[in-house]
C-alpha cells in the first residue's frame, strides 16, 4: 500500500507530531508499505540544495514548498503537498492535524482515495495564536468532519469532546512510544556538566501552552542544587521566549532544540521530568519520560492525566505554589522517585506499544482502500470496529 503523510515538518525533527509520524511511518515501512511523507525545507538536516534526499528509515521524503512565517508556513506547504499528491498514485492520503486538514476537500479531488485525519490535540487553544488565527483555526477544525473519510484520535479525552461537540465518533488509536535503553551520562556531562540525577528536565516547544513560566516560578523558590534543564525552542522566537531566558537564574540550563543521543542521556539521567503545560492532546514528552522510567511531575489537565496513567504526580495547572510544593516534597524523598521506574516502564509497555498501534492503523488503511477496491466510494465513519475495540481496552 502506497501511504502519503502530510502536515507534519519533516522527519527527523524534533517535536511530538513528528516523533509519531517517524515512529508510524517506520513501522509501517518494515511491514512493506510504501510510505511517503511531505517535508518542509528548513527543518531537515540534510543538503537539499544540490542532491536528492535520501529516505530516512525506510520513508520516502519528498520537500513541498511554501512561504515562510509563522501563520503561512504550515498552511502553504501543507498545500503545495497536497497539490503534488493529486499527481501520484497513493492508496492512502493521512493527515496530521486539525488544522492541516484544512486541504481535505481539495483531496477530495480524487475522490475514490480514502484521507485518514489524525487529531493530536485542538490546535486553536494554543496560546500562541492571535485572535483572527484562532478563529481561522476554530473555523479549520470543522473541515475534516466533512471530509475525511476517518477520524482518528490520539486520547480519549479528544475522542469524548469530538463525539460531544461534533457528535462525530473517531477511532481511538494511543499513541506508542519505544520502551528505551537507559544511557549513560557522556555527552551531557561533556557539554552541560550534567550527571545523573543531578537535574530536573522538561522537553517541548517553548511556547505559552507550556507553562515554563509556572516551571521557572516554582524552581527559583527552591532550595536545591539541582539544575533545571529546559529542552526545546520555538520555531518562531518572540517576547515570550526571550522573557523565558532573561528571567532564568544560574541552575538553569536551555540547551535548543536536541534529539538522538543527546537528548536520550537527558531522559536517561534525569531526576525528574516535570510537564507544567496548560493545553496536551497528549504529551508525547510525557510517555517518553516514562519509557525512561523517570518520575512525572505534571499539570492536572486531561491530556497529561491520560499520559500518566498510573504513574506520577499532578499539580494543579497554573499553580506555582502547588508546584513548588510538589517538588519540594519529591526532592526531599528520593524513595518516591525511584520507585517509580517499574511503575512507568510497566505502564508504557502495557498501554503505549507502537506494534499495536500500527496494527490499528493497518486495520483502518485496508478497511478504507477495501471500500474502495470494491466498487463503492469511501463514506465518512461514523463508529468503527477500530474505535470500539479500543474503548473496551
């Protein structure tokens, strides 16, 4: 099966939508797919000036281009890719995102090619959009409701707001995530002068949603030696990013945006992983920490709730005494910490596994084409076997 992905920046690429584009895409390449997925220029890491683009894990990147900037750079590239897809031959057109879906009835175009829309979180609720942004993107949502052919979620709690905002079923697909080796501290102790446990650590693009605000508050009312590690930055820097950094005392450390090794080390080695975000679909940051083993420290919202399962701690979001408290008191007990390992790993094996969430993905690609194939034309889903059997899990 031919499967092109769109509405992603590239992959490789730091950032939760396209850790799960990467992850997907590889698997299902390695059960003998032929996966193809839309790239925007300025984020791979490769020379694309003068040679072609190698696939990276088996997928096939293709650069789609558009305008710079930071309310057209989604929308025109996710365009452009669009329009080139009308030209190939794919089986199967996935979308990722509410937004980026905004292209599903040009799709439509072909109309006997099924468009699959993964939701990873209400896009419009992001902080950083301005008001006329957040309308277009409110506006945007309603789109693959129409048009897409299936609607796949990666919570819970999405799959409740649109079956009671929309009265829309979708298919309700966790995301998975590698139950990772645990590496030694080389790297980070080299370039940062980091140890093992020696450090707090959030991971994520620093933007508003994010609550590093709450996070810086609540760290300089510490009484600790340990450092505050903040991975991440933001694709377009503006006054929000630059008040993070000036306000930041000497234990904290901003290292940009890392991925492979390094950033491996930094989960590896971590005391603890504290997500104080105020909107998640789900946190992929989250499920990674708790591959690591590490303990959780996170916001109370539902998104994070659902990430964390069983494990961890909550405080209540946007509360920088509850915060401070938290973390003092699992500063203070080491013994909670570490007990934590089992507890994460176990949970993310039993609940997160990437295989089983190929498998649904196979089930929804081969329903979709089979309706096809078959002589009639695809129709919106409404409840599908995928969906039930998922919320009876």
């Amino acid at each position: 099966m031919k499967i092109a992905m769109l509405g992603v920046k590239a992959v490789p690429c730091p950032g939760g939508i396209c850790t799960y584009v990467e992850e997907l895409g590889s698997r299902l390449v390695s059960r003998g797919h032929e996966v193809t997925v839309y790239c925007r220029r300025q984020y791979l890491d490769y020379d694309v000036d003068h040679s072609e683009i190698p696939p990276y894990q088996g997928i096939t990147r293709k650069l789609s281009p558009g305008l710079r900037g930071k309310y057209l750079d989604a929308l025109t590239h996710t365009f452009t890719s669009a329009l080139d897809s009308l030209r190939q031959d794919y089986d199967i057109i996935h979308i990722h995102g509410s937004a980026p879906a905004i292209v599903a009835p040009l799709l439509r175009l072909r109309p006997n090619r099924p468009i699959v829309v993964t939701i990873h979180g209400l896009d419009w609720q992001g902080n950083k959009w301005g008001p006329l942004a957040t309308a277009a993107m409110r506006l945007a949502a309603s789109v693959p409701l129409r048009f897409a052919h299936e609607l796949t979620v990666v919570s819970k709690g999405l799959q409740q707001f649109y079956r009671e905002k929309f009265g829309r079923e979708t298919t309700y697909i966790p995301t998975g995530v590698e139950l990772s080796e645990i590496q030694p501290p080389q790297e980070i102790k080299r370039r940062w002068n980091l140890d093992t446990h020696d450090y707090i650590l959030f991971v994520g693009r620093l933007t508003a949603e994010k609550g590093l605000e709450y996070l810086l508050s609540a760290y300089e009312a510490l009484d600790t030696e340990k450092k505050l590690v903040i991975v991440g930055d933001s694709n377009f820097p503006d006054s929000y990013v630059y008040d993070l950094k000036r306000r930041a005392t000497d234990g904290v450390v901003f290292t940009g945006y890392l991925q492979g090794r390094t950033l491996a080390e930094l989960f590896s080695n971590a005391y603890l992983y504290v997500q104080p975000s105020t909107l998640e679909g789900i946190s992929v940051a989250v499920l990674e920490a708790l591959s690591y083993g590490r303990c959780v420290l996170a916001s109370d919202i539902p998104g994070n709730r659902e990430a964390l399962g069983e494990c961890g701690y909550t405080f209540g979001v946007g509360n920088v005494d509850g915060l401070r408290n938290k973390l003092a008191m699992l500063l203070d007990n080491p013994e909670l910490v570490a007990v934590q390992y089992g507890i994460a790993r176990n949970y993310v094996r039993r609940e997160h596994n990437w295989e089983r969430a190929t498998d649904e993905f196979q089930k929804v690609y081969h329903r979709l084409v089979g309706s096809t194939t078959q002589g009639s034309s695809v129709k919106e889903s409404t409840a599908s076997p995928a969906s039930t059997r998922m919320q009876q899990r």
